[in-house]
C-alpha cells in the first residue's frame, strides 16, 4: 500500500514523504517552533519585517508573518487552541499569545486585511495597530522590549530550535532519513533549494555551533 501511495504521488505530479503519525506531523511541528519564535520575537520589539527579512535575505520564498497571513491567522490560532485542550501545550501563558490576540480582534490576515501586516490586496505593508498590539501583549506577560535585535540573531532563533525539532522528530522514528526532512521544507515551505534544507543547512553550520546556539 505504501509504495502505492508514493508511486501515486509520482504519477500526479507531487513529491511525497513518508512520516510517522504525531503532531503536525514533519512540516507543520516544525513550523509551530519556528512561528513560535518568531512571536517572541515579535513581542521583544522585532517587527514583522525584521523578522521576515532576515530569513527572505537567506531565501526563505516568505518570512513566519507573511507567511500566517496568507494561510490564515485564524486557523494558526485555532490550531494551537485545539492543541492546548489536548493538552500539548507548554505551562506558559505567554506562549503564542499575540497570535490568539489577532484572532480575538478578526485580524485574520490576507482575508480580513490586517494581520501581522495591513494589507492592500496582496501587498503587505507595516502596520502601526499591530506592532502596537505586539507591545502591549508583551507588557501583559512581562516580557521586556529591545531595540535593534540583530539580524543574525533573528535568524538563528528561527532556524535553529526547527533544526532541533528536526532532531527530535528523526530519534522518534516520525521521519525516517534526514533527506525526508529537507524535501518537505524545500518541496513544500519554500525553504531555498540552495540551502538544502534544514538539516543540510545545519551540516553546514555545524551542529556544535547549533547546539550552542540552542
């Protein structure tokens, strides 16, 4: 059944991945770190440009913010509700809290025409209402703010705690070769083919350096 399945997949013109069963399964558990950090980010005084700009610079086909937006900043939030009933949450109440706010306000994206951005059709442009919001969630959860949070730092909160879920998701058997790994983010979330994928890319880093990071 399963060589059917990715014989199938040939056929149709799509690239398929075997992986195990778990949350989010490959793609989207490593996505959740990955959005995660880029909300407290966010919250620390990072705008979402910033934010999407230092992964757009590296070739990232979009950045965390623009990229929620355009799915849907209602079904990033009512996922990570749902997760949090079934008790999969850590004990944070900080932990993707701007996200659940945009919701509670109908700032659902690209569809209702704020979100992380305002939006003139398609175009994102900053807006003020939510870097505001950002600050103030943050002052709710004590979370102090910083000017000029660095580019690189940027970076490696995004990518490495992805590279480490990466890791975690191989050891529990989900992903069956690191390959597999890397073709989801490159196939299917725009992670530049130059870079190899995740955990090509963390080769080239150097796990120690990654590991320190972390």
């Amino acid at each position: 059944m399963l060589a059917t399945v990715m014989q199938l997949a040939k056929r149709i013109g799509k690239v398929g991945v075997v992986s195990g069963v778990c949350y989010g399964f490959i793609g989207n558990r490593m996505a959740e770190v990955y959005t995660r950090e880029a909300e407290f980010l966010l919250m620390e005084g990072a705008t979402p440009s910033d934010v999407d700009g230092a992964v757009e610079a590296l070739g990232m086909a979009m950045g965390p913010c623009r990229m929620l937006d355009m799915a849907g900043i209602d079904v990033g939030a009512k996922t990570v509700i749902e997760y949090g009933k079934a008790g999969g949450l850590p004990p944070d109440p900080s932990y993707r809290a701007l996200v659940r706010r945009l919701f509670e306000l109908g700032r659902f994206g690209q569809k209702s025409g704020t979100g992380y951005y305002r939006y003139e059709g398609r175009q994102a442009l900053p807006d003020p209402d939510a870097a505001h919001l950002a600050r103030a969630v943050a002052a709710e959860h004590g979370i102090p703010q910083r000017a000029d949070i660095p580019r690189e730092e940027i970076v490696e909160r995004l990518f490495y705690p992805m590279i480490n879920e990466a890791v975690k998701i191989l050891d529990e058997g989900i992903a069956y070769q690191p390959g597999d790994v890397d073709v989801i983010w490159t196939a299917g979330y725009g992670f530049p083919d130059h870079q190899g994928g995740p955990l090509f890319m963390a080769d080239e880093i150097g796990l120690e350096r990654v590991l320190a990071g972390m």
